[in-house]
C-alpha cells in the first residue's frame, strides 16, 4: 500500500502532515490485523453454562434434567447465580420475594415500557427499556448490597458491634445517598416490607444481613426527625443478600422479574391507546421556563452576536462555568464520576496454548 | 414528596397505595403469605386467576428449561455490552432486546397457530387436519414452519420434546398440543417423503404451545420466555464483568480477546483517496453515474 500512501502524500491530507503529529501519517499501513496465532484463538470463556448440540449445562447441572428431577424457574437462578440448589426454604422464599417486586404500579419500569410500547415496537424492547429504569435509585441493590458487605467488614476489622456499625453507615450516607439505605419514609403505612423479613425469620433463611437491617432501621430512626421504617429496598436486599446472592445479582434478578411484569404494562398500553407518531406530542408553553423566544440573527450576522466558549484562564473558566450551570439541561450542575475497573479484571489462567 | 404515577393511565394491572400493591385485586404481599409462587402471580398478572397446580408446575418446567442457554445472541449480546463497563441493566436489556423475529419468535408461533385454529373453527375441521393444511401451505410456499429446527440443536433441541412430555403427563393437552403434535408429525412426514433431513421441534415449538394452552396469550408467552432469559443472560454479563477483561481487546491476555484486531475481516471496498473539497462535486457526481457503490448500500 506504499503507492496509495505516496500518492496520499503528495496531495497533502488537512493538518496530517503537521510537524505536531506524533507519527509519520504518511507511513502508517493499511490493512486488517493478521491473526494472532501465538495466542490461544478466541473462545467465549465462561463458568456460568455450556451447551453442545444435545444437552445445556448450566454450573454442571443438564438444564432439562434439573426440570424433569421437578426443580423449577426458581431454582435455576440459584443454580446460575450461585452454582447450588437451594434449600427448599430458599426457593420459598425467593419466590416470596419476586411476586413482591414483580409489580408495583405505575413506577418508572412500567412507564418505561408503555412510554416504548407507544412508539410501536416489539414487546421486548419495551420490557428490555423497563429494565434500563433500574438506575441507583430505583434499583439500588447495587449500592445498598455493596454497603451493607462494606460495613459488615468494617465491624469486623474495627470490633464494631452491628449497632455501631449501622450507626455509622447511617451517619455517614443518610444525606449523601438517601435513596440506597432501605429505610425511608415509603412504607410507614404498608406493612409487606416487614412481613418480607418477618418470613425470611420463620423460614430460618435470615443471617447477618437481615440481622444488620434491622440495626440500621433502629439507627435511622434515632438519628432521624422524621418517622422512617424499613423499605422494600431494604427488605428485598437484605434477604436476597441472606440467600446468597450478590449486590448485583440482586439488581439483575429483580429487574428482570420486573421486566415480566412491564410486558404487561406493554401489552395494556397499546391495547388501550394508540401509537403515538413523530411531532405528534407537545410541549406546553407553560411548562417551558427557558430564554424567552428570540429572533434568529441572519447567518450574514453571525461574528457579531456570536459568543465564543474559550475561556482563557483559570479564573474565566471557574466563572464561566457557574455561569453555565444556571442553563438547566447544559449538563454543568452534574457530576458522575465514572470508574474504570479495566485493569482489574481478566482471566489469566484461561487460553494459554 | 411527590408519589403521584409516573405517567397517568387507566389501568387494569394493578394499583399502590401507601398500604398495599394491589394486582388484578390480589395484595401481592398477601399472595407471598399464602404461599403461592412466583408462577402462580405471573398467572394472576397475565391471567387474572389462580391456576390449577398443574398448570403453575407446567409454567415452572417452560420458564426453568428456558431460563438459561449459554451462548446465544442474547448471551452474546449481554457479554458484548458488558464489555464497556455500563451498568448492568444495559447489559441485560440488550440481551432481552435481541428477541425478534427469528431468536425465540414465541409471539410469532402464537399468532400462527391462533391464526390456523380460527379457520379450524370457521371451516369446521379439527386442529389435527388444519396442522396438515399449515405444514402443505407453508412448505408449497417454501416459507420455513416456525417452531422447527434450531440451529445448534440440529439433532433435536434438548428442551423441546421433554416440554410436549411433561404437558401430556401433566394432563394438559388441549387444541394446541393436538394441532402442533400433528403439524410436527406431517411436517417430518413430508420432509421424508421429499428426501429431506429431520428437522425437530424447537423449544419455541413446544414451550410456546405448553404456554398457550395453559391460558396465556402469544404476546404474554413471548414476554415469559423472552424475558426470562434476561436472568441468565445478567449471569453471563455478570461473570465477564468481574471475572472477565473489559473492553475485550487487551494484548495482555493469554487468550486472543473477543474484539482483538484480528478478529476483523474486512471485505468492503479497497482502501482509496479522500476526495478534495474542490473535486467533491465532480467525483461525486461519477460515484452516482457509476453505481458501483450500490454492490455495498446496505
């Protein structure tokens, strides 16, 4: 490809042969990637399930075969979650837990859904949207979950009891992250949170983590001026979590059990309402508190009533930007920190040739 | 705090209060109590009753067996979103959006099988004969049956006869088991007759046969199978989230990853120059006369 670079050279390509380049642009090869055939060829690794032409195994159990020995849908979470068969009382009570958050409403999953189903699409895309709505309010699991291990450890390596530790975690996350402690005022007057656990004890399913529950409920309370109870996040990831599941298990078990209900939602919606088309909704003015309308200058106009975005200095920048937050929907008066696990991860002891 | 539903609606689902969550007039919490299982609500939720024992373990045996099936596209789907890191929901989502039109096409084998009973009842034939006027309709017309053949199960799908077993033994036979029990045994018979290779019942086939007869509606038997499989699939993306390396490309690893460079192969047009702003209109113009460029229009 030595000509189409030569070629490419001579006609000059924008700023590509700038001196500020770190490479030579003009020396870079075409082409795909010759297969790598030092390392082991690809394979979908996985500890999860296998299948052939005859049989799906999941964690070594023949899927069909755990069916016909009368196990069921539920038990096979436990079987792909935690490479076990659970207690009968486990199966109970997981079945327990997800008719609990099978429906709830008119909540964000089945707004989620109907809002897509509107939209004229198949119902899998509505229930896959429904799923998307368990964000770190909503679905919390993760959050919650990953605390309660936190500082479970915590009183562990500290010789904290659980009252202690729960009234730190308490202290330390009731403003800051209100919405993952599972205890609120949301379920003062409904009783299901409560009888969740009061199951789970009768059961004999509770451990430490229902155990520490009812530590931050008490804690919560003394530390709050407003009545507050335990939670359906609360409930629901104390006992997932008492049944062996992860924080993340938790998230993805419940939002999919979610997701079979918000196929219902899908279903109600266009049954009962028609397919909405684009530019048929409208916005109220009334509901719009933005720059009030305004001409739009002649493009010929343009350097004279264009502001520019670059600030100069440190100081320009700091002004600008609380300048910009006060434009709602600019994006300046949020900040999500994104981590990077990238180089926590991977599987060395797999496909080495 | 604002409690008001996220977007106003009738609905004959369900409803919350401070108190209680009400579905189709049953207090979710009390059902938990009582002691009926997950199955049962999806009855109540799809249904609005509480089924026969039967009927819930036949529901449990469709969901199970489907539940999990290592690597297909929504697995595939659930890995690959995985592998930038986005929270997990997204992962599990785009596994459960890859059900269409050929991957798990439940709503599909529904509406065909509805759509051949409603002639059955308008022409006064029963399922059996009309399962024969399905298989010789569609395979004059060369149009595949669905609910046969599976891709990687090409020596009969290990999930879908046990499912037309279990529904017998549960006593559960009803029109659709009797037409899709036929349309299978004509199917093969045909096939045979034409020289052709046995083609076997898929868990479409027969899960979503068990489903509809045991009451639910195409479009709800799609929904439990489909989304259902979202569990496992969350399992496969979860595994490769902790376990497995982001990004699926590094070098680093003793594996060749998923989305290494060589895994690309490339087969569109040669590599060429970028047209200069003051040749665009011209050069533009010939691409559009010569119409080369529509071998690779997609």
């Amino acid at each position: 490809m030595g000509d189409l670079n030569d070629i490419k050279k001579k006609r000059g390509i924008g700023h590509l042969d700038s001196p500020k380049m770190p490479f030579d642009y003009f020396n870079r090869e075409y082409g795909t990637v010759p297969r790598d055939t030092k390392r082991a060829p690809f394979q979908w690794v996985s500890e999860v399930a296998y299948k052939n032409v005859h049989r799906i195994v999941s964690r070594g159990y023949d899927t069909t075969e755990l069916m016909e020995e009368g196990y069921g849908v539920v038990d096979v979470l436990f079987v792909d979650y935690q490479a076990r068969i659970p207690l009968i009382e486990e199966e109970q009570m997981l079945n327990y837990v997800m008719i609990l958050a099978l429906e709830d409403g008119l909540s964000p999953p089945a707004a989620m859904s109907r809002i897509v189903a509107r939209t004229k699409t198949f119902l899998t895309q509505a229930a896959a949207a429904s799923i998307l709505a368990f964000g770190h309010a909503y679905g919390a699991y993760s959050a919650f979950g990953n605390r309660l291990e936190k500082y479970l450890k915590k009183a562990d390596a500290e010789k904290l009891s659980l009252a202690e530790a729960a009234a730190r975690l308490i202290k330390d996350w009731a403003a800051k992250e209100p919405e993952s402690l599972g205890v609120s005022n949301l379920m003062l007057k409904d009783p299901a949170a409560k009888r969740m656990i009061a199951r789970a004890e009768k059961l004999g399913v509770a451990g430490k983590y229902i155990g520490f529950m009812k530590e931050i409920v008490k804690a919560a309370q003394n530390q709050s001026k407003e009545p507050v109870d335990l939670d359906m996040l609360g409930a629901t990831g104390a006992v997932m979590m008492d049944l062996g599941f992860s924080a993340e298990a938790t998230w993805a078990i419940l939002a999919v059990t979610r997701a079979l209900a918000a196929g219902a939602h899908y279903i109600e919606e266009i049954e009962r309402n028609p397919y909405m088309r684009l530019g048929e909704a409208l916005t109220p003015k009334e509901d719009y508190d933005g720059p009030a309308d305004r001409p739009v200058p002649p493009l010929k106009d343009r350097a004279k009533v264009a502001r520019s975005g670059i600030c100069k200095s440190v100081d320009e920048w700091a002004k600008a930007r609380e300048e910009r937050k006060k434009l709602v929907g600019s994006g300046y008066a949020v900040v999500e920190e994104i981590e990077d696990p990238s180089k926590k991860s991977g599987i060395k002891k797999v496909g080495k040739l | 705090m604002d409690r008001d539903p996220v977007l106003p609606r009738k609905t004959a689902i369900s409803y919350k209060t401070e108190e209680k969550t009400v579905m189709r007039g049953y207090n979710l919490s009390d059902l938990a109590e009582e002691g009926y299982s997950f199955c049962d609500a999806l009855f109540v939720l799809y249904q609005g009753r509480i089924p026969p024992e039967a009927e819930e373990k036949m529901l449990k045996y469709e969901m199970g067996v489907f539940l999990e099936h290592s690597m297909s596209p929504s697995a595939v789907a659930a890995i690959g979103v995985s592998a930038g890191r986005p929270n997990l929901p997204c992962a599990i989502a785009a596994a459960v959006s890859t059900f269409g039109g050929v991957h798990g096409p439940g709503a599909a084998h529904g509406y065909m099988l509805n759509k051949y009973l409603e002639r059955a009842h308008r022409e006064g034939k029963t399922p059996e004969e009309m399962a024969r006027t399905l298989v010789d309709e569609y395979m004059d017309a060369e149009k595949p049956v669905m609910g046969m053949g599976q891709p990687q199960h090409i020596d009969s799908d290990p999930r879908a006869e046990p499912i037309h077993v279990k529904q017998e033994d549960l006593e559960l036979e009803g029109v659709y088991l009797k037409f899709q029990r036929e349309l299978e045994r004509h199917f093969h018979e045909r096939r045979k007759r034409e020289g052709r290779s046995r083609v076997g019942v898929n868990v479409v086939g027969s899960g979503n046969t068990a489903l509809m007869e045991i009451g639910f509606s195409p479009m709800a038997g799609w929904c439990l199978g489909s989304v259902c499989r979202g569990w496992s699939c969350a399992a496969h993306a979860l595994f490769n989230m902790k376990k497995g390396r982001a990004w699926g490309a590094s070098r680093n690893e003793p594996m060749v990853q998923m989305i290494d460079l060589s895994m690309i192969k490339y087969v569109g047009p040669e590599d060429r120059v970028v047209p200069k702003q003051e040749e665009r209109q011209e050069y533009a113009r010939k691409q559009k006369e010569e119409g080369e460029y529509k071998k690779w229009a997609i």
